[in-house]
C-alpha cells in the first residue's frame, strides 16, 4: 500500500473518484453529475489523446437506448448507421443473416473516439464536471478502510496531489493502476488465449458491403467492419506475435480478396492503410470486480477478445450498473446495488466470454489445420444458417438482447 505524500493544501474531498476517461468512466461521471452526485475524473492521456485514440465502433441497441435514456446518446443516434444483419462467406458463397429480424434489435456504427468526444463535451463543457487530464502516478491508498484516498503528480506543476473519497471507480483499462488492487491477491483472475492473432486494419477506403463480413476461409479469418463512410476496417487472421510490417500493402489487399471473395460480391475497394496492428486474442476475467472501496468496470475487470463486439459494449453495461447503485447510494441510502454490483457485472460478463470463445471455434476452425475442429465449425455454421432454433438462440447472443430495466425505448 502506498502512504500519501504531504501536500502543501488540504486534501479536497469528493465522494467518488474516476479514474480513466474511456467509455465506462465518462458514463459513470454524466449520470453522477446528472443526479449532483461529486466526482472528478482522473486521466492520465491528454484530452486530444482520448478522443483520437481507434477503438471498437459496434454498439449493441440496449446500450443505445440506455445512455439515450440519461441524455447521452442524442448526437450517436442522429450520426450511427444502424446494422440489421450481417453476412458469412465461406467456400465462394454469400450467406447473409438478418439478426434484428429475429431479435427487433440492431447494431450502431459509432466509433468509440467519437462517443468519448461526445461524454467529455456533455460532462466538462456542458455539465462544468471536472476532468484532470495528463495526470501522473496514480495511486490508491486506503480503499480497504474507512477512507479511501487517490494520489497523483500534477503535470503542470510536478506537486504531488491527494484526493479523499468515499468511492473510486476504476474505469483505467487492462493497462491501468486500480486492477492491480483486487488481483491477484485478493482475487481470481481467469485467463483464456485463443492461440490465434488478428491483424487489425484500417483502410481509408470506403466500405465495400452495406454490413458485417465474416470470411471463413482455410488460409484463415478476415473480416469487414465499416467505420464511416471514408474509413473501413480489416481484420485478418495471422500468427500470434506477428509482426504487422511483414504485411505490405499489396500483401494485406491480395489475402483480403481471396478470403472474403464470393460469387457475386462486390470487390473490395482499396486504399491506403492507416493502422496496422496486431491483437492476440485472449480474454481475462477478474473476480471480484470490488475490492473495499474500490469497483471496477470495463477492460479493468474484463478483457473479451473482440471476436463478436463486446467490449465496449461490457464497458457500457458495467458503468450504467455501477451509476445507478452509486445514485442510489448517495441520494437514497440503498446500499444494494452497490453491494451486489460484482454479481450482477458477472453474469454478463461470462454470457459475452462463451459466446466469443463459441464463435471464435466457428470463425478460426477451417483455418486451425485440425479436420475435427474443421467440421464442427462447418457444422456450426450450418447449423445456424438452417435451423430457426438456432438462428434465433445466435441472434440474442450475437446482439446481446436486454431485457429488464436497460431495455428502454427503440432509439
């Protein structure tokens, strides 16, 4: 445990401390600062940083309806696509699967930079929130007791900082400080490596399908993903450990032809390629996801492979669970939400981890060189092209169909 550094002022206090400016703490922040409920939020990037940074772009319409609900979704709804299937391609065939007829509900395409730059303008221009931008040195101290406090480096001025609290969430990703604080010690942290990589590409290039593209092909994964109107994204299927310079632009293009071609596709429109990195898909579970006074939400307490979509949208759910008991801590005295807050993350949690590891054996078994998994993944896919059971069973986990208080009204 770390002691506080002397300050040359009173500590201020606030009831509840962010730290990460992602997703799921901006979330958090808006519905405190809605329900004038205290807080700040600590980052360590810099404003333009968090709003720039690539990451996932696929919203689940639960979630939609949910920040639409608390005002937070105005700018998303009038600015996504919103996706209603999705389509495989496998041994030159084209296998569309129309998921929101099944479910009602449909995919969001929103980028998480611009959702970011939508909940800092909402919580720090509009709401006057505060957010410490560039912060150094985070640490937490005494969040096993009475009174918990964060400390910091001020970057402007080098001062060492201390914030007392009665809450922190730790909302600072699989990289940050608090994570470390419930495992693996005082916890269990469940890890899975799916033995495989994805080299993850953006093209400035149009997109060339009006949905989601799986290939599924024995030369491995590829997948198209749009992001806006300008921009796509690629993913193939390599080697984990990669290195993403051994793939040129030529090399990338020509591997992407061949595994998501199919009779009557349109061909795929190229361009320059402005990120390439590869991603070894693996997944973590931390249990509990609180520890004292400290509770955890989104890549803090759970990494899922990006193989269906779901971890911004984990992220989501988290912050809106978490929000919500804190409101009904501060403002009511109910302790409950806050009690049971892990639990409820959990079950969740653990839905979106086997339904990835389920789909990844159908995306990545022709490719694995091993017949067995070959045919079963053939068998999958089969399966939830021709039978309605099973379309339907695929539809609810592949959307994430809500039901309860988070399924609001249609956006």
């Amino acid at each position: 445990m770390i002691n506080p550094s002397p300050t040359s002022a009173p500590a201020p206090r606030v009831p509840v401390v962010i730290i990460g400016a992602g997703p799921a703490g901006l979330t958090v922040a808006n519905i405190l600062r809605a329900a004038s409920v205290d807080c700040v939020v600590l980052e360590t990037e810099s404003r333009e940083f968090v709003e720039q940074r690539p990451r996932a772009g696929f919203i689940e319409e639960w979630a939609v309806r949910a920040l639409r609900h608390r005002g937070l979704a105005d700018r998303l709804v009038e600015r996504a696509q919103a996706h209603s299937e999705c389509e495989f391609r496998i041994d030159g065939e084209q296998h569309r699967f129309r998921y929101a007829t099944l479910t009602g509900d449909r995919h969001f395409v929103y980028p998480q930079p611009l959702l970011v730059t939508d909940l800092v303008r909402e919580y720090a221009d509009v709401k006057g929130g505060e957010i410490l931008f560039g912060v150094r040195d985070v640490a937490l101290h005494g969040i096993d007791g009475d009174r918990p406090a964060v400390l910091y480096t001020d970057p402007r001025t080098g001062e060492r900082r201390r914030i007392d609290c009665d809450i922190v969430a730790g909302c600072d990703g699989a990289r940050g400080v608090t994570r470390a604080h419930v495992a693996p010690d005082r916890g269990t942290v469940a890890r899975y490596d799916y033995g495989v990589g994805w080299l993850a590409l953006l093209a400035e290039a149009p997109p060339s399908s009006d949905c989601v593209v799986f290939g599924v092909h024995p030369r491995g994964f590829g997948a198209h993903m749009a992001r806006s109107p300008e921009v796509t994204r690629y993913y193939l299927e390599v080697a984990p450990g990669e290195d993403p310079e051994n793939w040129s632009h030529d090399r990338v293009w020509s591997e992407l032809h061949a595994r998501l071609s199919a009779t009557g596709a349109p061909a795929l429109t190229e361009g320059p390629l402005i990120e390439k990195r590869v991603l070894d898909m693996h997944s973590y579970v931390v249990e509990p996801m609180t520890y004292g006074r400290l509770f955890l939400a989104g890549d803090s307490a759970h990494l899922v492979a990006p193989i269906a979509a779901k971890g911004m949208n984990l992220a989501l759910h988290d912050a809106l669970l978490l929000a919500d008991a804190l409101v009904a801590y501060y403002l009511r005295g109910d302790a409950d939400g806050l009690r049971g807050y892990s639990a409820a993350c959990l079950r969740r949690v653990w839905e979106y981890q086997e339904f990835s590891r389920w789909f990844a054996e159908l995306l990545h078994g022709p490719s694995s060189g091993d017949p067995f998994r070959a045919g079963s993944a053939r068998a999958r896919l089969r399966r939830i092209l021709g039978s309605p059971a099973a379309a339907a069973t695929f539809a609810e986990s592949y959307i994430g169909k809500v039901t309860g208080p988070m399924a609001m009204t249609t956006p």
